[in-house]
C-alpha cells in the first residue's frame, strides 16, 4: 500500500477592508423637470475631488443628479450643483491651493440623447456656477468626462475631454482650443485622461488610445502598439473602453485594462 499525504493551505488576506456607506443617497430636486433635458434622480457617482489638505471636505459627482459636498467626511451630504438645468457631474478639477475653487465637467451620458452644459466654475463651494469659455448647449449632445492639468512645469495648461473631442486652455478656460476632433466612424468614446509630469505628454483613452507631445500640437493614435492586435483573426473593430492605472511613482508605468471579444487584457508600458 503506498499512501500519499499533501498538505493544503487556504487562502488568507493579510488585511480586512470593512466597508461602510456614507452617501450621498439623497436624490436632487428640481423645478425644472419638464421631462426633456433634465435630469431624473441622482444616479451613480461617477466622480469623487478630496481636498488634500482637509480630507473631510469631499466632493462627489453623479451621471445624472448634479454634484454633492461634505465638509465632515461623508456623513452629511448637500446638494451644490441647483442650476436652471441640472445634468450630471462626470469630472471635477479641485484647486487644492483652495478648497472652494473648483471646475466640473457637465453631462448626463444618456444612450440617445446626450446633454451637457459644458465646464462649470464656482469660487465658492458651489453654492455658486459659472460657465467657461467651454460651453455647451442641450441641443449639442456633448459632455464631458475629464479635465486633467499638466504636471510637468508651470505652464498650468489644463485639457478637457469629450466623448470623441480633445480640448486644452492655458486660462482656466476662459478661452480654449479644440486640438482633436473624431473624423472617422469609428468612435473613441474617450473617458479618461493621463498626464507624464517627466515627459509632458498625454494620453487619452477610450475605445482608443490617443498620445500627444508635450505641446499638444499632435495626437497620434497608439491603439495598434497594444497587444490585442497579435490575436489571430483579429477584425477590425475596436477593443473596449480602456481603463487606464498610472504608477503614482513613477509616471512613466502606464497598465492599460480592456476587452477584446472574448477575452480580457492588462498591457503593460513603461515608455
């Protein structure tokens, strides 16, 4: 009789996460809600600006019930975003120099009808909005998704991005610039953007990949650098929207998250 004997181990987590809620689950009130162009309550959170300094004050955004403000961290919730017209707030750019200066980017990411105001401003808390140079009308079926500013010097320019546009100011969009725009058929869907504080250079994502120099003169599509393409019978359709990580420590470590078909991919660059 020959007996074999293995030992097993299960698997442990070093750490317990415990998670709580803490909102905001109220729902924004409007009169103007005449049914078209309005938003219908709150939505999920689609964005989140921590003010560095004094974390208890949080902003959160939804993609469709306007933005939301605690100064105590989460247990009390206001809504600050009571426009003429609510729509969703998709991005948030906080000055963390000041705590009341803050930028959104406005839309509510209907299927059909899409509908954004363009770049909000507010100095104080958002008990007040101002439109930007960046301006959008219902009718425009625009939104947009992120604002990201340079971190490589003092230039300070920020860059704002749509579903199929690429924006960039150097004045706190007073004025601004269209430096991309889709021309093909095939949609990019931007969602996403990063910033190389070593290099200057950006990159925008959605269901493709755009690289720009530091200058933001050219866009180059990267979208063929990443390894889905290797697939034998690849068509030519595009991968799903990508989810773009950056190294917090190093700029230049980029992982890229996204579907092909069937199958799930993480491409890695270092470049």
């Amino acid at each position: 009789m020959i007996l074999f004997c293995s030992q097993g181990y299960t698997q442990r987590y070093k750490r317990n996460f415990k998670y709580r809620q803490i909102g905001p689950t109220s729902i924004a009130k409007t009169t103007s809600d005449s049914g078209k162009w309005t938003a219908n309550g709150l939505g999920w959170i689609e964005s989140l600006a921590v003010f560095e300094k004094n974390p208890l004050i949080i902003y959160a955004g939804s993609n469709s019930g306007g933005l939301y403000k605690s100064i105590d961290g989460g247990i009390y919730w206001n809504f600050v975003f009571d426009l003429p017209l609510v729509t969703g707030a998709l991005c948030i750019y906080l000055d963390q120099n000041n705590p009341n200066s803050l930028w959104v980017g406005s839309g509510t990411p209907v299927n059909q009808y899409p509908f954004g105001l363009g770049i909000l401003y507010s100095s104080d808390g958002g008990k007040n909005w101002l439109q930007t140079g960046l301006t959008f009308k219902p009718e425009d079926q625009k939104v947009i998704w992120d604002i990201q500013a340079d971190k490589s010097g003092p230039s300070s320019y920020k860059i704002a991005l749509g579903n199929d546009e690429i924006y960039f100011t150097k004045d706190n969009f007073k004025t601004y610039k269209l430096v991309w725009e889709n021309k093909s058929d095939m949609r990019a869907d931007f969602r996403q953007l990063l910033n190389n504080r070593n290099s200057g250079r950006n990159m925008a994502a959605g269901n493709r990949l755009m690289l720009s120099d530091s200058n933001l003169s050219d866009w180059v599509d990267v979208t063929s650098r990443l390894s889905f393409n290797s697939l034998s019978g690849r068509k030519s359709t595009p991968p799903d929207r990508f989810a773009m990580a950056q190294d917090p420590r190093n700029d230049n470590v980029v992982l890229a998250l996204y579907k092909y078909g069937y199958k799930n991919f993480i491409d890695r660059s270092e470049d």
